[in-house]
C-alpha cells in the first residue's frame, strides 16, 4: 500500500521526495507500450504523472524503478490468505531474522487498514472475488528467493540492492542477490498494491527490474542541536525505508550538546547534554537504533566532528578546547579541540576505541569542517606550539596536523572515516 | 510520580494490585511513631490506608516496602537540576545499560509531566524554592550505589532485590546489593515523589529497607487464545516493573493458536498461527520482549504445554498429534501428542533445543496438565502400545511415559524445568 499517493494515483508527497528524478531511479524512465521518454530532464516530472495517469489502476512506486511493465489486469487480493514466504531454492530461510520481521511489518503496509482478525473462525467471512476483468488466478503469497546467505550482518557501502519482482498469475515472486535487496522488493511490492472504492485490495500484473542509482542513499538528523526523542528517530528510519534511503548519517553531537552517553566519558554528556538524564542517547538507545535501522537496511554512520564544532564537549572534558585569550589574559572562552597537547590525542584515540565498538558500520564521520583560528591565534601556548613545529603563521597547518595526527592513530580508525571536504585542503 | 493513586493518597488502583497485603510486603507494617500494627491480617488494609491519612504529604508506595519511615518534612524537586547517578563506590558505573536506561526512563517517571526542554538556556527560568517547611537542602539527585558488579545478564531465582532508600538532607541515596535491586528502589523512588497544587514536586524526607516477600512474583499471558501485539506485551512488562513484579509467565502456545514462529519448523505457526504473517511472534519480537522485561528485572518463562494443549501444533506438524477414533476408523480429530511414536520425541527434542536457545531463562514451562484421555483411548496403535508396554488400561502410566521420556532426555532440559502440578500425580 502506498505510502505517498491516494489511490488515484497522480500525487506524491513522500518523506523525503525531492524531484521525481530520485537517488534511486535513471533519467530515462522506460513503461514499454505506454510512453517514450524524450530522456529531456525538464520534462520528467511530466512523463512521471503521465506515466500514472495513462495506466489504469497502476500504482506510482516511488522512487521509480529502474524498469516497470505494468499491465492492466490486476488481481484481487485477500489479506486472510496472502503470506509472504521464503522460496524453496532461497538461500536465507525462516530464522533469518531480517526477512522474518519484514515480511510481518510489510504485511500491515501492504495491507493498511486491514482490521486485525481475533480467530481463525473468521477466515471465511471474506466475501470471494470475481469478475471477469481479473486475472485468473490471484496470488495468495509472495515468495521471495535470497541469492546468496547473510541474515545477520550490517548493509554496507557493497551491498547489493537489487531485485526483480513479478506479479502475474500465481504467488508473486520476488529475487534479490541479498536480504538488503529482498527488503527494497518488498517495499516495492507493498506500494503497488492499492485499494479500490470497495475497499478491496488489488495489485496490477507488473514486473520490475530494479537497482539503485547512487549506492549511498543518506539522511543526515542532527541531534545536537535540537534533540530528538529515541522515538523520532525510529519513525524517521521508518520513513526512509519507504524512500528506500540506505544510511542515516547521525549527526549526533555538536557545539550545542552532546547528547550520547558515553560509558568511558560519561562527564561529556552529564555536563554537555541539555540535560543528562531525558536529553540523551544511552548505549542501549543506540543499539536500538542502530537494529532498527539494520532490519530495514540502513547503515548508522555516527559524526563525531573536530576539532571545531566542540564547544559542548568542554564541558565535560576539562582541557580539552584551547582557551581563548584577550590580549595576555584567558577570556574565559574556548575554541576547537587543544592541538598543541598531547591529552587531546589520548581522549581522542580513547573515545573513538569507544564509538567504534557501539557502531559497528565501517565508516565514522570525523566532520573537521569549519576550524575558527582566531582562538588558537589567540592563545600563546599554541603560538609557541607553531613556532616549535615550524608551522609560522600558517594555521591551516596546524589544522593539517590534528586532522592527520588524529585519524591516522590507528585507534582513530585509519581508513574507516569520512570527513568534511573543507578539511581536504 | 505514583501511577496508582493521587496525590491525596489514599485510593490504590494498580494493573496488578490485588490485596493491600502484596506479594512483597510483609504482613505487619511498621511505621515508627506513627502506627503500630495489631497485626490481624483482616484490618491489615485499614492500617494501610491509616498509614496512609496520618502522615501529611507521604505518598503510598505500591507494594508497601518492608518498612518505611516517612516525615513531615518534605523538599522541593527541580526537574531540571536532579539527575540519577552511580556512587563512586558503586560495582557499576555508566556503562551498565541495565542502569543507564532505567536512570532516563525513571526520570520521565519520577517527574511526570515534566515538559521536555529544548536548550539549556531555559536552566535558570525554573522558579526558586522558599519557606521555612521546607528541608534545609534539597536533594537534587539520588545516588545509586551497588555493591555486587554484573550489568549483563538475566534476573533469576536467586537475584537479589533488596535495597535501602534514603531521601534527607543532601543527595538521596540508594544502595542495593544487586542492579535488580536498585531497580525496585528507583520504582520506589519514583513513587515518592509528588506535585503539589502549584506543580511544583515535591519528596517528603524518608527511609525505606525493602526487600521481596516472595522470591517469584509472576504474571501469565496466554498469548494463544487472545493474539497480543507486541506492543500490549512490552506494555505489561512496564505495568509489571510498576508493581515490583519479576516473572512474565508466557503461556505462548495453546490449543488455539500456536504464534510462536520457529525457525526450524516454520510450518507451526505458518500453519498453527490465526495468520502466519500478523499474528506472530518472531525471533527478533521475542528477543525484543526478553531484553525489555530485562531491562525492568523481570524474566521471561515461557510455555510449551504437552502433551494436551497441543490442538494448534498438528495444524504444522503433522503426524505428532493421535489420531482418534470412532469405532475402527478414525474420526478425523486428533488427541494428544502421539506418546506412542518416536517421532514425537524427536521432534520435541529439537524443538526445545531451540526454545532454550531463544528464551535464556533458566525455566522452561512444560505443561503437562489436563491431558485427556479418551482419544488414546480410541485408537488402536495407543492400545497395543499400551499392552506392549505393560501399562493394563492405566493411561496414567502412558502419560507419565511421556512426561518422563521428554523432559529428561537431555535436549529437553533435564532440570530446568516447570510442570503443572497435576502432571506429578
């Protein structure tokens, strides 16, 4: 059942839609029989709703897969019977933890407003089908068949997302490489299916071939500067599931505070927090997250960013930001993360041992964007800290040297970061 | 905050209150200088509700700890100023999920309604408390102290649940030999404090030495008759916290439904479930309500009744089920499980071999109760079994057979298990 569209099908108002050239689809949107594209970008938005508008009953699925052949005959369905199943040649089975909650969860979105049923009694009162402008032989199920074994790992930047689905006489069928693809068929899946005025479920006769355009697919929520509750990231997860969106870049602390509870530091979010009990995210909240997001093939990619935008980290860490200096005395303020000292370095290589134990994706984010030099040219220990390392008046430098002197620690995760472009200069 | 009764005090109405006399508290309440109990267990609930008149601003605590002695004097509580926190001779510190959580979760408990701030600067709009009734120094947090390490693993039998609360002069302060214990104290806590007409809250100064009545204070769902939503059982796990409760009995399966969905026979809840896709529990949902009920002390004991109680099962399995008879041809309904084939117990085996990897509890319910009779009674496999093991027509001696085969058959779990009484005749 979609989650953008009425049934009428020509508006959509996703999540996180932006232009109907998604992250997911190709420029040339392909419905054999029914329109050629004239590949002109301008235009697509048109050939999207045209798309809709031409296909009777054809449901919109957004994004757009790479390929639709949708067909006129659709097919009743009845929620009593229908089941989602693993394919006899399927190299994940029931006991796959992934697909075993998917197939529960895109059941109730499939079948939105399908009133639960109290006994098995009831299965007969759903009234037969009939007609003779449905196919012959509706699917009872969707048998969905996993190339290759892998229930319990996390997506990654290689994970293979592609999947071919066909509706047509008989259960539907869907085949993916992975579990992380089967999950995006079945998101597919549930948004073809739609209700007509008589309030039955039908699904058109379709068959499509599908794989994502860009294989980072992100979100970026930033907790730091407004916190939000465990519950609105799991509904924001769920919404990009929908949008088939791949990693949540959480952005989760930040000058303002610093919300996650660290078990080895738990001064950062006891003094750095807005508050330390309600407004933060315990390692157990973490997990939660983060296996949330996993059943729904989304990878968690945490930014921890310094040495600027730390202002909420001092708090809780004395000595860790430089202090800043009004002519020859401290003004009481502080600037990015200390350089010149060899503590920040150890605080810094000990809580990212930490962060890469709570999050097991292979990326952390260590931002190093926006780094304000006028403290550290304000202070004189860092001016004597420059002349020792010969950096003059150069603070780019001394930038260049926290940036490569922290991540390249190995317990800073050489070559498991990502970082702010504007560090690369 | 109470979650039983107004701030008044003097109306109980718990999820699970039965008597005024818990599972936890002792029969004689004693509350020095106040009330001295006569001790008659049937005025046992006068004196509760006395106690509960006669000390101005004192909160009932639900179930009454063991003993409590309470003041006039009372102390504001500032939200935004109290915090929970580990005592720095406690055996865990941050890190400990168990704790950690249970410090946000309690705060939102403690103080309910509090509105969620939104920046830091909002620290200083909080009115400042006055008066000469007051306490001298209000305790702007409670500090938890545990004496024996372990964060995680499970409650059991054995865990230790008592704890002593002290709010006075200062921090208030909690110490419990077990973080189980520091549970209940945190729940007593919570209850404790109290707003005033003018929302401001308020804790009366107090001493409570607490410890469980009963080591075992249980709640069954029967989860085969009425399916339950995940959601109504974490619920009830949070109900069951509230209330000092430490055993979710899961009656999970019955004749009704089976909606346990097992990895390795798919087919008992593909085919014994009310539907095989919503009315399920997976292993992930298991887990979800094992590490929830974790969280809140609590253990989670399942039930696989056999060999009655076993109607659902034969929907997907079949051939474990007896096949009655009317006269010499069978009926086409089916009895008990099949005490007579090896089958059965293979089965058994391997199915309880993962259901004690699923539920880590070192108890596992095996039923055994209300086995009927009359379909062993009807067919003739039964009776040459029967006769082939010498048991007469004393059909007692066959369903002690099964009893004694399945449980003590390694795989089945010798020793950690719970039968119904009526199977030990």
């Amino acid at each position: 059942m979609t989650r953008f569209q009425g049934s009428t099908g020509s508006v959509f108002i996703g999540p996180f839609r932006e232009t109907p050239q998604s992250l997911w689809e190709v420029p040339l949107v392909s419905s054999p029989g029914k329109i050629s594209s004239s590949g002109v970008s301008f235009c697509l938005s048109c050939v999207f709703l045209l798309l809709l508008r031409c296909v009777p009953g054809a449901q919109g699925v957004w994004p757009m897969p790479q390929r639709v052949v949708q067909s006129e005959v659709r097919y009743p369905l009845s929620p009593h019977d229908f089941t989602f199943q693993y394919g006899k040649e399927s190299a994940v089975q029931q006991g796959c933890a992934v697909l075993d909650v998917a197939f529960k969860r895109y059941f109730s979105l499939t079948f939105t407003g399908y009133a639960n049923v109290r006994t098995g009694t009831e299965k007969h009162k759903v009234s037969p089908y009939g007609g003779h402008r449905f196919g012959t032989a509706p699917p009872t199920g969707l048998v969905v068949t996993v190339k290759e074994p892998g229930c319990d790992g996390y997506p990654d930047l290689d994970s293979k997302e592609n999947y071919n689905l066909t509706v047509a006489d008989g259960p539907g069928v869907l085949i993916a490489d992975s579990v992380w693809g089967a999950l995006r068929g079945l998101e597919t899946f549930s948004q073809l299916v739609y209700q007509d005025d008589d309030n039955t479920y039908y699904v058109n006769k379709t068959e499509v071939q599908d794989y994502p355009r860009f294989q980072y697919r992100g979100l970026l929520l930033d907790t730091s500067r407004h916190y939000l509750p465990l519950s609105a990231i799991l509904k924001t997860l769920d919404a990009m599931a929908y949008s088939k969106f791949n990693v949540f870049h959480w952005h989760i602390v930040d000058d303002p505070s610093f919300p996650y509870q660290s078990p080895t530091f738990p001064e950062l979010s006891n003094k750095g927090a807005y508050h330390p009990q309600t407004h933060i995210y315990t390692v157990t909240d973490v997990k939660r997250v983060i296996e949330h997001a996993r059943l729904r093939g989304i990878r968690v990619v945490p930014e921890f960013d310094t040495p600027g935008h730390t202002q909420s980290w001092g708090k809780g860490q004395l000595g860790l930001l430089t202090p800043c200096y009004k002519g020859s005395v401290p003004s009481g303020s502080f600037g990015p993360v200390n350089p010149a000292l060899n503590s920040s370095y150890q605080f810094m290589s000990t809580l990212f041992k930490e962060v890469s134990v709570v999050f097991p994706d292979s990326y952390i984010h260590l931002g190093g964007d926006e780094v304000d030099f006028t403290c550290w040219q304000s202070n004189p220990d860092i001016q004597i800290f420059m002349a020792k390392m010969g950096f003059g008046t150069d603070y780019r430098k001394l930038e260049s040297y926290y940036i490569e002197k922290c991540p390249r620690t190995r317990s800073c995760m050489c070559g498991r970061v990502i970082q702010h472009s504007t560090s690369m200069r």
